[in-house]
C-alpha cells in the first residue's frame, strides 16, 4: 500500500509539472509575442520598447492562468457561494491595471500636443495578447500582433506622410 501511495504522489507531481511547463511556455509566448511589439515601440523611439511590452504580455498571461487555477479550485460544489467567483473579474483587473499603466505614457505638451496614446494602446492591447494566449487563443494572439504590427508601421507610415503634406501646404 505504501508503494501505491508513492506512486501516486509521484503521478500527481508529474501531473503538476507538466502543467506548470505548459502555463510557463504559455507565458513565454505572450512575452515573445510582447517582444515584437516592443521592438517596433523601440525602434520608434517610443518611452515603452521591449521590456516593458514583454512584462505586459507575460504578466497578463500569468495573472490570467493563476485566475483561472483559482477559480477552478474555488468552483467546486463543496466550496461555499460566497467564495465562488466569475472568471471576468480577473480580466477586469487585469485591464484596471494595465489601463493606469498606459495612462502613464501619455504625455501633454503645449507645443506637441498629447503624446504616448499610440504607445497607450500599444499596451492595453498586448495584454489583451497576454490574455489570449493564456486562454488557449494562441494562434488569435498571433494574429493579433500581426495586425497590430502592419497597423503601427503601416498606418504610422500613413500619418506621417499626411503629416508632412499638412504642414507643406501650410508653407
């Protein structure tokens, strides 16, 4: 008997293994995928680059994982109602808290007017790829920084040729 019971602790810690190095390469994902957008905020010399993007991202998808393990350990029948809880309220945190980290890129100047919004953006929508990633949309999460990147190069490009044709018309 005791041979059985050493035997399940070990299944039961492999179990718990696995799913720990599923969540962590989950989260790595969404931090790579935080990379790219960051390195296109970096190379537009924007006050939020790669690290700040790959921090969002990842972290998103950790607070996301550990809500749902959470939840699901709080779901189960002989759990009181009162301890209950709705999966939302995780990701409601998780956009409070990126919504006042965004706020703090943006920037107004009398002269330049308001800056960082794009930047703002940038991040509340990264940690929607955090999320999503973490909620087994990893390929949608893909997608998604694929078209945030043709958005951020391609539309940028679009502004600053208007930009420039504003101000030579203005001459």
């Amino acid at each position: 008997m005791g041979y059985q019971q050493s035997s399940n602790v070990d299944v039961t810690a492999a179990w718990v293994f696995t799913i720990d190095y599923q969540n962590l390469l989950t989260v790595l994902i969404a931090g790579a995928l935080g990379a790219i957008l960051g390195l296109e905020r970096e190379i537009a010399s924007k006050p939020a680059g790669i690290r700040t993007h790959i921090l969002v991202a990842s972290g998103s998808a950790l607070m996301m994982i550990l809500g749902q393990d959470i939840i699901s350990e709080f779901r189960q029948e002989s759990s009181p109602p009162e301890l209950r809880s709705d999966p939302i309220r995780v990701l409601q945190a998780i956009v409070v808290g990126i919504s006042f980290l965004g706020a703090g890129t943006i920037v107004h100047d009398r002269k330049e007017g308001v800056e960082g919004l794009t930047t703002a953006a940038t991040i509340y929508v990264t940690a929607g790829i955090g999320v999503a990633a973490a909620v087994d949309r990893v390929y949608f999460a893909f997608l998604v920084t694929a078209v945030v990147v043709m958005v951020l190069t391609a539309v940028g490009f679009v502004e600053r040729s208007v930009h420039r044709w504003q101000q030579n018309r203005r001459r």
